[in-house]
C-alpha cells in the first residue's frame, strides 16, 4: 500500500522520531507527492528510500548542506583532500570557501562558485551541476537556474523520489550497505539508516 493519507505519513515520520511540527508539516506533502505509480517496487522501495533521506536531512530539518565546519572536522570529511589541519584552516568556517573547493571542478561544477551554488540540497542531498540538471530534466523544473526549489519541500521531495528512481536499480533493493555507498559515496551514517530502516519497517506494518 503506497498511497497513505496525510495522518498515515504523519505517523509514519513521528514513529521515525522526527519532531511532531515537522512531521505534521511534511505529512501532507509525503500524501500528495507519493502515490501508487510514484516507485518502481511501491514500499519496497519506501522502506530503503525513507532512512535514507531522514538520515540525510536529519529528520526532514535540514534542506541544504552544512558546511560550517571545523579545521578537524573539515579533515574527518575529507581526508585525501585536506591531510593536515594546518590545510584545512582556510576553509574553517567558511562554507563557501569550503563548498567551492571540495566541489570545484567535478560533478559538472566549472564556473568560479559552482561548488557554493550547487551544494548539496533536498533531504538526499544532490550535489553539482550535473545532478542538477539531471534531476531537474527529470522533474520538468529548472533546477540549474533556480537552485533553492531544492530546499522547498514539494520540489525536494520530488527530486529524491527523481534522484533515487534514477540511480538505485529495484536490483539493489534491501542491500542497505550498498545503497549508502550510492547515496553518500561511502558508508558513514550506515548505522543510523539501519536504525532507521527498523523504525519504518514497524511503522509501514502498523
């Protein structure tokens, strides 16, 4: 059963541990956004897909990346970029700085502040130009021109639901360690969506 109504996604995202007015606001536009012929695999995806993005966006608060950090923390996330803390005092602090250096020149980012301006927004984070414009071909909005439609939440849920149709094959399905490397690239926070994944299981089933 993939079409709920609003107070089922309420529920749903409460059981998940999001804040009540977050999921109260956000009920409605999971009920809208998702119905019978939104997945390929229906809740079979939803159950992956879910903790995925609460993870991501940290309960549905958070549509764009944080890049606010720490020199020592600038290291943890990007080692082979920054091998000292010495190199990463720069970019302390300095989103930015930080965003157009880690992004810069990849992911379809050329221009001077393309990594500043196509940091990663929506609850799964999409990243760069390229991702951009992919998922905005993919949803009929122009993501490339107007950035922060991501961080509305109709558009953003509807560009994850683009990303992640797009990018994680129904033969992935139920492999989460896999689908985290696919999503951020490598396994940090794979405990947590495991948690999580438990959470919507229980709360899909009631």
């Amino acid at each position: 059963m993939t079409r709920r109504a609003a107070p089922q996604w309420t529920a749903i995202l409460l059981a998940c541990g999001v804040l009540g007015s977050v999921a109260a606001a956000w009920g409605p536009v999971f009920a809208d956004e998702i119905n019978d012929g939104t997945f390929s695999k229906g809740d079979a995806d939803i159950i992956d897909w879910l903790p995925q993005i609460l993870h991501e966006s940290r309960g549905l608060q958070r549509m764009e990346e944080d890049l606010n950090y720490s020199a020592s923390r600038i290291v943890q996330v990007w080692p082979s970029r920054f091998r000292s803390i010495v190199e990463a005092m720069p970019y302390a602090n300095n989103p930015k700085a930080l965003a157009n250096q880690v992004y810069g020149g990849r992911m379809g980012n050329s221009r001077t502040d393309d990594g500043w301006t196509y940091r990663g927004r929506s609850p799964i984070g999409i990243t760069g130009l390229a991702n951009y414009q992919r998922v905005g071909d993919l949803m009929g909005q122009d993501l490339v021109g107007i950035p922060d439609l991501l961080c509305q939440p109709r558009f953003a849920l509807d560009a994850c639901i683009a990303w992640w149709e797009d990018k994680i094959p129904d033969s992935m399905l139920g492999e989460t360690t896999n689908i985290r490397q696919r999503v951020n690239g490598g396994v940090i926070g794979l405990g947590d969506v495991q948690r999580l994944k438990r959470l919507v299981q229980g709360a899909m089933s009631a």
